[in-house]
C-alpha cells in the first residue's frame, strides 16, 4: 500500500509542477511577445504572423514549446518524489 501511495503522489507532484511550469511559460512568452517583440521574432519564430498594416504573434502555437517544458517538469518532479519517498522507506 505504501508503494501504490509513493507513486500516486509522485504523479500527482509531477502533474501539478507541469501546468505550474506551463502556464509560468506562457505568461513569460506572452510577456515577452508584448514588451520584446524583435526577441520574441528570434525565440518564437513560427509564431509571428505578418498582415499588410504589421505583424502579430499568435500565443497558442508556442504550445508545442510549452508541452516540452511540462513534459520535463513533470519527469524531474516524479523522479525526485520517487527517489526521496524510496529513501524513507
């Protein structure tokens, strides 16, 4: 029963440091697109659209970006729950 808890905790852990992690990375990326929009060209380069009067980001296709980042977040939180729980026991 312990071992079933270890790891239902370490998912839940891993799944809130991922949307933590993605919703802190797009408001980074928003901030950024807003106050830097010659750095958000360079960093974010398919999310730029031009129009005959100027151009603007669209904030849903830096998903992909932000999937990896919450991806990672979520692997670093499981494994570091997983390893400190198994030392306890």
């Amino acid at each position: 029963m312990n071992a079933v808890m270890m790891y239902v905790k370490s998912i839940l852990v891993g799944a809130t440091a991922s949307v933590i992690t993605v919703i802190v990375f797009k408001v980074i990326a928003a901030s950024i697109m807003i106050f830097f929009p010659e750095v958000a060209r360079r960093i974010f380069p398919g999310s730029y659209h031009t129009l005959g009067w100027g151009g603007y980001f669209a904030l849903e296709l830096v998903g992909a970006q932000a999937l990896i980042v919450g991806v990672f977040a979520f692997v670093l939180a499981f494994v570091w729950m997983s390893r400190r729980a198994s030392a306890r026991m």
